[in-house]
C-alpha cells in the first residue's frame, strides 16, 4: 500500500482496530479472570508486598509456599505488564482482573502492529487487512487469548512485544523502542530472550548487503554499538530486577519457582524433568498432527481441547513454504527465530493444558507474519482468499463451541 494511500485510510484502519477489540471483547461471554496470578501479584507489589502471607485459593495451584509466604512463578515482567490494570483495583474502579478488557486491548493492539508492518510491504488495503484478518481471526491465538487467563494474556503480551520490537529494530530502526517491546515479550515468556541475537544482528546490519532491502535505514558503524546499548537498556534493567525478584522470592537469582509447585514433577509429562529432548515427538504430534475429535451427533467434529495441529485450524500457515522474498536476511532470520523458539516450546513436558490448537505457538505468530508478507504479493490471490477465509470460519467456529456450547468441556 502506498504511503499515501495509508495516510488516507489511518481513520479507516484505526477503526478496524477498535472493531477488533470490540470482537474480542464479547467473544468469550465467561473469561477465566478467576485465574488472575499476575494481576493478583501486581495487586499485592502495589500495596507493598510479594508474597502472600496467606494461601490463595486452591484452583491457583501455581503459587508455591517457601518460608511462610506463598509465591507465584510467573516470572516478573508478566507482573509488570498488569500493573497498570491492578492500579484499577487499587483505586476502587473494578473489584477482580478485567481479563475480557485486557484481552481486548491485546487483540487490538496486535492487529494494529500488524498493520504498521505489513503498510511496510506497499500492499493493497484489501491484501493488507486480508493477511491481518487472517492471523488475528484466523489462528489459535483468537480462542486462546480470550479465554483470558494469566497464561493467555502472558501470551498476547509476548506477541505485542515482538510485534513492536520487530517494527522499531528491522522498519523504523528506534534501537530504546525496540529494547521496551522485547522486553515486554521476554518478561511474559522468557523463552523469547533466545531471539535477543537475532534482533541485534538485524538493528545493526548492512542494508547494503546482497539481498537484502535497500530500503531498510542504515545504521552508520560508529552508532551500532550504542544502538545496541540502547537496545540492551530496558531489558538488561528488567532481566536484574527479574533476578533479583527471583532472590527475594526463593533465594536464589534463577530459580523461577516452577518446578516447587507442589506436585508438578509428579505429573507424567514430567517424567523427564521440566525440559528434556525425550518431549519433542509429543509436542511435535500435538503441533502438527493432532485432529479435531469426532463425535456421533452434532456438530461431529469438536476440537480436542487440549491441543490440535495447527495446520488444521490455520491453513493459510501453508504458505510459509512459499518461495521468494523482499529480504532475504529478514526472511532468514524469521525462519531461525521459528526454528529456536520452536526448539524450546517442544523440550517443555506440558504440552500447555486447556486450549485450542498449541496456545504457545502464539509466540510463533509474529515471525511467522513476517515470512507470509516477505514471500507473498501485494495483491490478494484466490488460493489466499480461500485459504485465510476457511482458516477465519474454522476459527470461528472453534471459538463459538469452546465459549458458547458445552459441545467443548474439560
């Protein structure tokens, strides 16, 4: 899409954004705010305090009890990112976690993200909001983060921050920006600060190379080095007061408090440890492979809930295979952030409980944008038309028997 034109259509496209939100707003009539850790923690860091002194309710069965008080494990940057909603609770304005709310703002703001990158790729309006529809409506991420648990918005929070800090590292070349957005997606899920490398190698690159975007701005050798600094800030603050908040909480500065909860290296996916090589055939078949569930009435076919291949409710994902691209290094690095975070989401034994499809593949999501717009046109073709819609009302659906059927159930 032409600047211009974008420029012409801000108000249109601010406007999708807030049907958006609006969509994910309703979506999910019963959101699980109940399951509200790091809101609950963020609540608690406001009036002075970290750990509980009493024990909070048993369906949190993520809180650990360690020397008198009880802990959550989320690691500390999730409780950052629900301060300013726990601030509501603190001044009286609402009594639990706003989860419908905030998966709303999330669901929105990852769709404006979209579209401030793909803008970058000169697509036509209708390409543009057809790619970005299809990711935001189209994949497991519309059902998993309505659902709106601590776990769920951890997940949205992580895609923002990617989303942001790859506009402000490979589009706008904003070195501090781009630090705070990935600091806000390590802080939900640390697996994310393995990409750190491949975000420093793409702010620093030569766009002069071969094949690579001319286009890309350049940043002169003599400022790389505090273009990284200032890439490293943010998040080398929030990476000590993690450890420190790890200190405080268990005595230890890596010790995130996971395998303390009581019971959990009992479990059977955990029969190898939290990580271990033994887990990537189950994940991997999880991911991949696994279909939805029949059954003899209607509707038939029901997801499984707990887990799904991907490819089944996201066709679309089939173009990822698609030759080509504007940037050949971007491209590159997207499929090696894939394959790294990839890595490390099918070493983890738990292959991520209650869900549609693989809900931690929505880290996944933002690389896997990047390599459907490197390798794709700018206008829409019918195979696209075909396989984004189908994924949009398989996605659909999916969300209606998951929150407004008992067709779904645990």
């Amino acid at each position: 899409m032409p600047r211009l034109s974008v420029a012409k259509n801000t108000i249109l496209i601010l406007s999708v954004v807030a049907i958006v939100g609006a969509i994910y707003f309703v979506s999910n009539p019963k959101p699980q705010y109940y399951y509200d850790y790091t809101f609950r923690v963020a609540d608690n860091l406001l009036r002075g305090a970290i750990g509980f002194q009493e024990r909070p309710p048993t369906w949190l069965n993520e809180f650990v009890p360690y020397e008198g008080n009880w802990y959550s494990v989320f690691p500390f940057g999730a409780v950052v990112s629900m301060i300013p909603f726990s601030a509501l609770k603190v001044a009286g304005l609402v009594e639990t976690m706003p989860a419908a709310m905030i998966a709303s703002i999330l669901g929105a703001a990852v769709f404006g993200l979209f579209c401030l990158i793909a803008r970058e790729y000169e697509l036509e309006l209708s390409k543009l909001l057809l790619v970005t529809f299809g990711i935001v409506f189209g994949s497991w991420m519309w059902t998993n983060l309505t659902m709106a648990g601590a776990w769920h918005l951890a997940l949205g929070w992580s895609m923002v921050g990617q989303l942001g800090a790859i506009y402000f590292t490979v589009f706008r070349r904003r070195p501090l920006a781009a630090g705070f957005f990935f600091a806000i997606a390590f802080g939900n899920r640390t697996e994310i600060l393995l990409t750190a490398p491949i975000f420093m190698y793409l702010l620093c690159r030569d766009s002069s190379e071969p094949g690579e975007n001319p286009s890309v701005p350049v940043i002169e050798n003599g400022s790389k080095i505090a273009g990284l600094a200032l890439f490293c800030a943010v998040p080398f603050m929030l990476g000590v007061s993690t450890l420190i908040y790890n200190q405080i909480r268990f005595d230890s500065f890596i010790d995130f408090g996971y395998a303390r909860i009581p019971g959990v290296l009992d479990e059977p996916w955990y029969r190898y440890g939290i990580f271990s090589l033994h887990y990537i055939p189950q994940n991997a078949w999880e991911m991949l492979a696994t279909p939805w569930r029949q059954v003899a009435s209607y509707p038939y076919f029901v997801p499984t809930g707990f887990g799904g291949a991907i490819w089944w409710s996201s066709p679309f994902l089939l173009f990822l295979l698609r030759r080509g691209s504007r940037d050949r290094t971007l491209k590159n690095s997207a499929w090696l952030a894939l394959a790294v975070l990839t890595f490390v989401l099918w070493i983890h034994g738990n292959p991520g409980g209650w869900q549609f499809g693989y809900r931690y593949a929505m880290i996944l999501l933002p690389w896997m944008f990047v390599i459907l717009l490197e390798n794709g046109s700018r206008k829409s073709t019918l195979p696209e038309i075909a396989l984004y819609g189908f994924s949009i009302l398989v996605n659909a659906y999916a969300t209606y028997l998951f929150f407004w059927t008992d067709h779904v159930k645990p």
